[in-house]
C-alpha cells in the first residue's frame, strides 16, 4: 500500500514538472490594449488583466463576456485563466467548445492536452498529444507535442 501511494506521489510530481516545463499562458494576440484602464471595455480589461498575470480577475470578466458574447476566441483565453486557477477541468468544457473552422482550434487542443496532464488523465492526454503529433502539416507546437508524449 506505502509503495503505491509512493508510485502515485512521484507520478504526480512527474506530471507536475512536465505541465511547469510545458504549459505557458498564450500571448494575447487578439485585443490591442488602451493604456487607460477607465475607458476600457470590459473586453479589454479582461485581457488587460490576462495580460499582466491577474487571472483570476480576468476570470472574473471572462465569466461575465461569455453571458453576452458567443467569441471562441475569449473561450480560449478564458480557458487559460482557468488552467492557471487550476480548474482543469472547467477549462477543458471552454476548449472543447472550440470549433475546426477557428483560429485557435490547434491551440486548444494543446492546451486540452496540458489540462488533462494537469488533472491527472494522462491516458487521454496522451492520445490528444499522439493526435497533434500525427496531423499533417503545420500544426500549433506539434514538436512540443511530440516531445512531451515521448516523456509521458
């Protein structure tokens, strides 16, 4: 029973390290900021606060555009806010919500991938990880794909 609870302890803090070495915030490429906070949409502070690493601020207006706006684009986001929360899970519903006909559809399925990794479903991001891998053409951190498989 000790050398299970051991195997598990050191699996997760394997996992652990890979998701720390491989999971890093996506740039925000979509909303030009305004210096100006005050006259800002709630839009554009969302990414402002994305954008300077207060997630869980950002979380919070994230939560309120996705009540008025139907934009993958800020589910995308949104869903990185809550990796970084560590709400895995909520963050997979946000990326699998994200159609083959939009920008960033590559770019969630990297990011489903790590929030498996995240929450301990190593079998599902591996056939997520051997999936991206496999795709032909050029595919959003295929090689990161490839890499992390083989050390999984």
């Amino acid at each position: 029973m000790a050398f299970s609870y051991a195997c598990q302890s050191n699996k997760n803090q394997d996992t652990s390290a890979l998701l720390e070495e491989y999971f890093q915030p996506f740039p925000n490429i979509i909303q030009p900021l305004d210096p100006d906070l005050a006259s800002q949409s709630v839009k554009e502070q969302a990414f402002k606060l994305y954008n300077i690493g207060k997630y869980d601020q950002a979380r919070i207006l994230f939560d309120e555009l996705q009540l008025s706006l139907n934009d993958p684009e800020v589910d995308f986001y949104h869903g990185i806010c809550l990796m970084k929360l560590n709400q895995p899970d909520e963050a997979l519903k946000l990326f699998r919500g994200i159609s083959k006909n939009v920008q960033f559809y590559d770019h969630a399925r990297w990011y489903s991938a790590l929030a498996y990794l995240q929450n301990g479903e190593i079998d599902k991001a591996k056939d997520l990880l051997k999936s991206i891998s496999e795709k032909a053409g050029m595919v959003y951190n295929q090689e990161q794909a490839k890499k992390l498989l083989n050390r999984l």
